[in-house]
C-alpha cells in the first residue's frame, strides 16, 4: 500500500522543522537566561 509510505521529502522538511524549532529555542534560553 502506498498511501502508508510516508514519502523522504516530507519527512526530511518534518525534522527540519522540528530540529530548527530545537535551536531557536535553545538560542533564545541563552540570549535571555
């Protein structure tokens, strides 16, 4: 069934967003502690 797999694009910008969103939130805890 192909409509299971999810395809490596969408994945890839899936962890983009998430690991961008890791890092802001890191810089902003050492821009304001």
């Amino acid at each position: 069934a192909s409509w299971v797999q999810i395809p490596p694009l969408a994945l890839f910008f899936l962890f983009l967003k998430e690991y961008s969103q890791l890092i802001f939130l890191r810089n902003y805890d050492n821009i304001y502690p």
